[in-house]
C-alpha cells in the first residue's frame, strides 16, 4: 500500500499504539479492518479435522470446507469472490496462512470490491494470520472453538508437543495428519527446518494409552533436544534410545528419522522397525526405492543390540515426494473388509497430485478418506508425513 493510500493513516496509528497488542482476535480484525477502510470482516479458524471453519463471532454460520466457497478459499489458498447471502453487496474469501500452514479464511464484505479494497484484505488476512498465531499458544478460546470433541488425556499431551500441521519454504514443503484427532494413542510427527535442511520424523509407540502417549512425548523431546545442539543423524537416534532406555525402560517405539539436505536433494534417514517411506517420482511409485532392512526400535531393543544403526541415503530429484506413515494407515480396511494396503495408498496420492491438488490438501482428503471406510473410528493410529523437495529452477 502507497504512502499516499488514505487508509494508510489508520492503519499505522493502529499499529502504533501498544494497546493492539493485548486486544482479543475479534476486537482486533473490527479494528484493523476499520484503519483500513474495510467495511466488514469475519475470521474463520479450521477446526482440529479440517472439516469445519468456525467463524470468530456468534453471528455467522460455521462453514464446511468441503462444499463451501469459504471450504475452497481454504483448500485451494486462494482467492474467492461471491455475492453476500445476507442480500447486498460482495464477499472476498482470503486464505489465513501463517507460513505455509493454513489457520482458516477472512471473510471480507464490501459493498464493492476494488483492485485497492482487495489489497487491503490480503494486506488484513497476513496481519490477523500472525496474530492468531502469535494468541493460540496461550488463548483457550481458540482451542475450544476449534475443537467438535473433548480430547482424551494421552492426547491432550501429545497435541501439546506436535509442529503445525504443515511447514514450508522456498526449497520444500512437510505436511502431516495424525487420526484419530481426540483419542491418539501412540503415534506422532516432527518436522522442522534450518537454513540448510528439513528434519523429519514419525513414530508410532507401543500401545495405545498414556504410557504410549509419555513414550512418544519422551522421543520427540529428545529428537528435538539433539536436533537444535546440531547433532548428526546417527548421534540423534541414539539420543532418543538412551533417553527412553533411561527414563521408560520398558517401553519402545518404531519410526523412522530423516534429514533432507535443500542444497543437494540428498535424504538421509535411519528407519528404527518402522514401515519404509515411500518415493513418488513424477506421476508414478519408484517401487522398494527406500525398502532397506529395519533396526530395532528405539528404546532399549537398541543398546541389547550388537550391530550399529545405519543410516541410509538417497538423491532426489526435483519434485519429488516421500511419504512417511505408520502401519495404522495400511492396515485400515475399505468397505469390502480387504486392507487399504500401500498401492492403493500410494495410487490415491499419485492421482491427487496428477491433478494438481496441494500437498496439505492430498493429506486431509486421504486421511478422511481412510476414516469414511471405517465409518469414523481406526482400528489402530493413522499418522501420514509427506515432504516435496521443489528448489528453484
């Protein structure tokens, strides 16, 4: 926005006044959509499936994000344009992104929109996104308005310690979904990025209850404590076996640990018993590309073992997606009693991607996907994890 833009003004002396700072969500868009000349605007946040959008206010609908504009808005990151419902003017649909994770929408009502008034909601929809992800780290209220369940204890525990659902930069895109959402046993996710490398994980701890849940807990803390002092891949892994060995004797966990050079596209992993990951390579599975022989789990099975872990390397090549999974996504059932299976779970992604769907979106379509054939309720976790290295041309 021009320095010579009227609403310029309002808006700076919003951002000025250190009273912004603690205003709740729906307090702060009236405000900031008001310094911007903006007649009204609506946030609507992604609830914990990805099935609704629940708007910030009493007064508006909640929205389902499969069958909605504001659902396409969403699924799509981008933008959409209709006439209000309420009789009278427009609404602009803008995608909240924080990152490459998507919050929700901003609804947007103008009487009109102009080229101006749509670069002030775009301009709106970036500030309210760093805002809500500035507040949902301490604000309840955006926890209990996301959520169509109450959470059970082990993974209320979990949900506390996992990344956002999908992370990003120029060089690469990891998006994750974990089922069931409310009662999570043993599975998790990881991933984070440097300037240099993305680092991910998935586990999937033995059994399903708070124990598992403290197993998991335990492993992605002490992945993330080795992660962050710079250790290497194998010097990680064994930071996890030694921290389970000491603090959970009696516990393990499969998984599978990467690390993906942004520089090279050269992947490393060590895959401790856990389901090999799974390499698409333009429009088609590279079959047994990353089967290698699995290690024992992490935890104590490790250190009683005589032989070291290996770590294993691969050099992928631009566009390239690697799924990671745990076995409660293969061993789903379909209607006709048979198992999903890894074919058919790798075919549905294959197509997703002919069509040009996003990473975050395959994932969310898949997971309900695998849920709709259990009618709703897995016979075991279903974790997916899927990374694609894109670098500049």
């Amino acid at each position: 926005m021009s320095t010579s833009d009227p609403d310029d003004t309002g808006l700076r002396k919003f951002l000025a006044d250190p009273a912004h700072l603690t205003l709740d969500l729906r307090t702060a868009t009236a405000r900031c959509a008001k310094a911007l000349g903006l007649r009204q605007a609506v946030v609507y946040l992604v609830d914990l499936q990805q099935r609704q959008l629940v708007p910030q206010t009493a007064v508006a609908p909640t929205a389902p994000v499969d069958g909605s504009l504001a659902g396409w808005a969403y699924r799509t990151q981008s933008l959409r344009v209709e006439e209000s419902a309420t009789g009278g003017g427009i609404t602009a649909w803008f995608p909240l992104l924080d990152g490459a994770e998507r919050l929700g929408v901003l609804a947007v009502q103008e009487t009109a929109l102009t080229a101006s008034s749509l670069t002030r909601g775009r301009a709106l929809a970036s500030l309210l996104a760093m805002v809500i992800t500035s507040q949902r780290l301490y604000e309840d209220s955006f926890v209990r308005r996301t959520r169509t369940e109450r959470m059970q204890l082990p993974a209320e525990m979990l949900r506390a310690l996992l990344p956002p659902r999908t992370i990003g930069n120029g060089d690469v895109v990891s998006t994750a979904v974990l089922e069931p959402a409310y009662e999570i046993g043993g599975d998790a996710f990881d991933h984070a990025l440097t300037e240099t490398t993305l680092h991910v994980a998935v586990l999937d701890a033995m059994g399903h209850d708070l124990a598992s849940g403290l197993t998991s807990t335990v492993s992605l803390a002490a992945c993330r404590n080795a992660r962050r002092i710079g250790a290497d891949l194998p010097e990680l892994v064994r930071g996890v076996d030694e921290a389970l060995s000491s603090w959970l004797p009696d516990k393990f966990c499969t998984s599978v640990i990467a690390q993906l050079d942004l520089g090279t596209g050269v992947l490393r992993w060590v895959n401790c018993g856990h389901p090999a990951p799974i390499l698409i390579r333009g429009q088609r599975l590279i079959i047994d590309a990353m089967e290698r022989d699995a290690d024992p789990p992490m935890g104590m099975p490790s250190l009683l073992s005589r032989h070291p872990r290996r770590t294993h390397e691969i050099s992928l090549e631009p566009g390239d997606r690697v799924l990671m999974y745990t076995d409660g996504v293969v061993e789903a059932r379909t209607r006709e009693a048979k198992l999903l299976g890894l074919e058919r779970f790798a075919d549905y992604v294959i197509r997703a991607t002919a069509g040009g769907e996003l990473a975050p979106e395959s994932l969310r379509r898949l997971i309900h996907s695998i849920l709709a054939m259990q009618e709703g309720r897995l016979r075991d976790d279903a974790t997916l994890l899927m990374f694609e290295w894109r670098p500049p041309s």
